[in-house]
C-alpha cells in the first residue's frame, strides 16, 4: 500500500511539474528596451507592478538596432520596446514577432551640456569651437545617433564638427559622456535630461531638422500567448502609463493606445 501511495504521489508530482514551471514563467518577462526609457521604463515597470506584485519583470536597455540583432539571434525577450518604428516592423517582416507593433510614444532630440549655458542655442552654432567635442549616439544602430547626424547635416555644419565627435553606444553612454566632461556637448534624448532635473542645461533640437522619433513596441514570437507579457502590452496603452511617458518628455504620438492589441 505504502509503495502504491509513494508511486501515486510521484506520477501526480510529474504531472503537475510541467505546469508549475509554465505558470512560473507566465510570471516572468524580460523586457528589450531603447536606452532612452532607462528612468521612464523603470517608473512603468514600478507602477506595474504595484498592482501585479507577483510578476517579475526585467528589463535590458541598449540601442533599439543592437537590440533588434539580439532578437533575431535568439536573445530571450517577450517585449522590444524601440525607439525607431522601423525596428519592430522588422520583427514582423522577418517572422519574429508575436504581434503587431503598437506606437506608444514620440521621442525629443535635445543638445545637452554640464558646463556650457545652453539656453538659446541653435544647432548651426555647434560648429563654433568653443563647444568643443560634442557626443552623439552611434547613428549605426541608435535611432537617436541617426537623428542627431540629421540634424547636424540639416544644419550644415556636419563636415566641420565631425573631427569633434564623440560617439556612445547608446544613448544613455551619449549621457554619460557629457556628464563626464569626455564631451562639453550632448545631442540627447530630452527624456534622460528629464530624469536628472536641474543637472546642466539644454536646448531643444527642432523636429523639423530630422525624421520624427516614432517609437514603437512589440511581442517577439517567444512573448506571443504569455500572459503577463501581454497584459503589460495594454497596460503601457493606458492612461496611468502614459501619463508616466509624458513625465519624462515623451508626446503621445497619432495611434497611441488605439492600435492593435498583442
């Protein structure tokens, strides 16, 4: 009787592991998101969680191209929140997306210095050498990079601050090298800036000198039909959430919170 009771509890003991380890990873998700989300992402992730206190959610920033090719290697995301709508939409093109991409918000370039009085700046003014060496993400793979060499092509004085650059990168390091002095001027994200109150100043980069920051995010096929993955998909969607990104800098862009559900 013993060795019959021992033998039962085994079988049920097998047939119940399978499902503990599938409800344990519906309660944990790693996120892929652009670097510019660092402190906007953590509140998201923060106030999320407030309500769902069992869910687990990491998160690994970098730039919304390095983090694309991590995808597509197999790197083990849910979610990729990029800063560049094109990103996720390659997802989608090339069969490793989980669902459609959702716009959820409409990033800001700005030129950024610790020691430099930035107020009233206008880009062309950059080629002046008293702003010595200016940081930009690396346009290769950072959508804010890519901006960035826009505008300073726009502006016209691309070839002379080109010997003065310095590249991150991402652009959370882009930060960090105008914080450290490794640079006296930084072409970043406002919502990094935001993070950081009364740090330094800065002046806004005018949208018209480069393509929009439509940011985008998306299920990867390996988050598509995991619950918390999906229900933290709508929640960035909602008010409260959004009310976060806007927080830091970020503009609700046209189809916000209306496009498709993951």
């Amino acid at each position: 009787m013993k060795r019959q009771l021992a033998s039962c509890l085994l079988l049920l003991v097998a047939l119940l592991a399978p499902w503990a380890t599938s409800a344990a990873e519906t309660r944990h998700i790693t996120i892929a998101a652009a670097a510019d989300l660092h402190d906007a992402m953590g509140k998201l992730v923060e106030a999320y969680r407030h309500d769902h206190p069992d869910a687990v959610l990491d998160v690994v920033f970098g730039a919304s191209g390095t983090l694309l090719t991590q995808i597509e290697q197999g790197a083990p995301f849910e979610l990729f929140f990029s800063a560049d709508s094109q990103y996720p939409q390659r997802l989608v093109d090339h069969g490793k997306a989980g669902g459609t991409p959702v716009p959820y918000a409409l990033g800001h370039l700005v030129m950024w210095s610790a020691s430099i009085d930035m107020r009233g700046v206008q880009v062309a003014d950059l080629a002046q050498p008293r702003f010595g060496r200016i940081a930009i993400a690396n346009p290769q793979h950072a959508p804010y990079g890519k901006r960035a060499e826009q505008a300073l092509r726009a502006a016209g004085i691309w070839d002379q601050v080109q010997p003065r650059l310095v590249f991150g990168e991402n652009i959370a390091q882009t930060v960090q090298f105008a914080q450290s002095g490794n640079a006296q001027v930084g072409l970043v994200a406002e919502s990094l800036v935001l993070a950081s109150p009364g740090k330094g100043s800065y002046a806004a980069v005018p949208s018209s000198l480069h393509e929009p920051l439509r940011q985008s995010f998306v299920l990867t096929k390996r988050g598509a039909g995991n619950a918390l993955a999906e229900d933290f998909a709508r929640y960035v969607q909602q008010p409260p959430a959004r009310a976060i990104l806007a927080r830091y800098g970020f503009s609700l862009p046209d189809g916000a919170g209306t496009g498709p559900q993951p």
